[in-house]
C-alpha cells in the first residue's frame, strides 16, 4: 500500500513516532500527507508542487484491538495507509496493554488517548489537521476503547468508527477488570458513530454492537450500523493477505462505507475544503440545545409562545394535513412525533428560502424561555 504513496523514489507520506510515556511501550504514529517547507504548499503522490489543495485534511485515530493484552499489528498500519489514501492524516495510538498485571491497565489507555488528541491539536498546522474532524477508529478491545473516547474522554471525538468492538459488561470485564461499560455512558453529547461486525463472531457477540446502537437510539445519536453475514472476529480490512476468515465479499466494503458515512456527517473533502454535511450529528432537532425546522411537529407545537406564534399558520396547516391523510387522536400525534417540521413544511411546498428564513429564526429563540423539548 505504500507504493500509492511513492513517486521516483521518495514517498508521499511523512512518518513520524512519538513517545507518549516514559516507562510504557505506549506511542502515537503519524501519517501525514507531506507540506512544501518553503511554501506551506500540499504535494501531490507524485511530488508535483500544486497550488490550491486544502491546507487542513480530516484524521483518523487508529486504535487497534489485542484484548488489551497485546496489539494487532493487523489492525495498524494496513488500517492507516488505507485512510491516507482517502485523504486522512492518520495516526495510530499504540496504548497500554499486559498480558499478566491487567488490574493495573486502566485509566492509562484513555489518558494515553487524551494525550494524543492534545499533541495533534497541539501540531494541527504543522500536520495539516482539521481540529474539527479527527475521528477516531477501534477495533475490538481497541473498539472499547474508542467507544469511551466518544463517551467518557476529555476529548471527545467529532465521529466514531467502531469495527467488531467489546462494548458489553461481561465482555469488557473478561479484557481487564474495572474498565468502563461504554454502552452505559452514552450520552447526548456522543458524536455520531459507525458500527460494522459479523454475525457469526464467536467472541464478541452482536449484541455489543446492537445494545450499543441502542442506546445511541435513546439519546437521539446518528449512526450506522453494518452486520455481515460471516467473517468471524478481527478480519481487519478483509483481505485474504490480513484475513484467514471465512468472510462475505462485502465486508471488505466497510472502510469506504465508513469513508463515506464521514462524508455525510462532515461534508465532502476535496480541493476547496468540505462541502455542507448531509446528515446531522442528531437523529432530529430535538436533541440538539437549540430550535430548529429539523425538531418534531410535536416538541414545537408544545413550546411557548415565542414558537407556537411564529409557526401559527404552519401549525394549523399541518393539523389539515395530517386530517387529510386520514389520521387522528393517536395516530395523529404518532405522526408529530416521528415526523420533523422540515419534512411537513417540504410536503406543504413551502419554498426552500421560506424554510431557512424559519429555521434562522428559530434558532434564535433562547430554549430557557421555552417549555422543556417533548421527545
């Protein structure tokens, strides 16, 4: 893979290594797409000097799994490489792990992640990192692991790739004693995640992966979900070279499914920057900690005044809409319940200027002087 990288014999990518602690094997590997010294300027893979590139790249933190008893080196630098090539600044934290003193394990691997999300922030115009979209990657333990950045960490990162990870109390239990219970720590401020795994995985179950999926549900959090049909645990990128597995032919799919989801939830990166995101963090505006066109019929019918008198007309129409569609009592407020204010203004006609001068407006109203969100 490092041949993509390669042009008349210099490479594309410099690598750099960091030593997190003194007394532990625990370092941070650096992937990062070349700058032109003298100029500041990006380079091409074939070490043209090319005006115009983004000066900030999204980045990936690898995390590779082990059981917290050692570190896939499968679940490393193949992982890394492939997110260079879509155009990451990856980095691979190599964190605590033992084989025999497990009691001793945490709180060092989130510290060690903490500690290197400040170096990148720290080095983010040497690197060329874009601060707002460092995503983190973890796979099995290293999944775990991940799943606590996006929950407990100081840092928290801004999307969350989590790949076959042990999330389940008797799981995390059976890596090292007092680890955090991931799925028992999501909150509404856990960044929007992409879960991907085998249905035939022996040693950690789906159920991790769909327990965690619901309680992401629960608190209003955008995500993904992929459960391939076989491919046992810890198939990495599902190459036969990595992979000695029985495994679907669509699993290999899951890094550019993962690529992509990013695209959705940061906006398309290419030479001017990133484009508008598709999706939001949330499920709907009733998460978030403002108004919004994306909040449900119902949260907004059942604020205050400041509300209910800005979208009078539109709330009275959407009455005779629903009316129309032949649904009422229960069904009715089924439907203001699941269906944004978006959704209806679209259905209505309502021109798309008219919907963003509303959702302008409504973000403007402070939630403190309204009535609490209804979800």
């Amino acid at each position: 893979l490092l041949d993509i990288f390669t042009a008349g014999g210099e490479t594309a990518l410099k690598i750099e290594e960091i030593q997190l602690t003194d007394n532990r094997e625990v370092r941070l590997t650096a992937f990062i797409q070349k700058i032109d010294e003298d100029k500041g300027e990006r380079i091409t893979s074939f070490s043209q000097e090319t005006e115009g590139l983004p000066d900030k790249h999204p980045a990936v933190i690898i995390i590779p799994g082990g059981g917290y008893s050692r570190l896939s080196e499968r679940e490393s630098d193949p992982i890394a490489l492939k997110f260079a090539g879509m155009g990451y600044q990856a980095f691979i934290l190599r964190y605590t792990v033992s084989e025999t003193d497990k009691e001793h394990i945490w709180p060092h691997p989130i510290e060690e992640y903490d500690k290197a999300v400040e170096i990148i922030q720290s080095k983010a115009d040497e690197w060329g990192v874009d601060t707002d979209r460092i995503a983190v990657c973890g796979f099995s333990a290293g999944g775990h692991l991940a799943a606590c950045a996006a929950t407990i960490a100081d840092h928290r990162p801004a999307a969350v790739i989590l790949g076959y990870p042990a999330l389940l109390g008797d799981v995390c239990d059976a890596c090292a004693p007092g680890l955090p219970h991931p799925i028992e720590e999501v909150d509404d401020q856990t960044p929007p995640c992409f879960i991907f795994m085998a249905r035939d995985d022996m040693l950690v179950s789906v159920k991790n992966a769909t327990a965690f999926a619901d309680a992401l549900t629960d608190h209003g959090i955008n995500y993904e979900m992929h459960i391939y049909s076989q491919g046992g645990h810890g198939f990495t990128t599902a190459l036969d070279y990595l992979n000695g597995n029985k495994i679907s032919s669509r699993a290999r799919n899951w890094i550019e499914d993962a690529g992509e989801f990013l695209e959705e939830v940061w906006g398309h990166f290419n030479v001017n920057g990133f484009t508008k995101p598709a999706i939001n963090r949330t499920i709907n505006g009733d998460y978030e900690n403002h108004f919004s066109v994306d909040c449900t019929i119902a949260n907004l019918e059942n604020q205050g005044p400041a509300i209910t008198g800005l979208l009078k007309n539109y709330l009275a129409e959407t009455d005779q809409l629903i009316e129309e569609k032949g649904f009422d009592g229960a069904p009715a407020q089924f439907i203001k319940h699941i269906y944004s204010f978006r959704t209806v203004l679209n259905m209505l006609s309502v021109p798309a200027e008219k919907i963003s001068e509303l959702n302008n407006r409504l973000s403007e109203i402070d939630p403190k002087n309204e009535l609490h969100n209804v979800i």
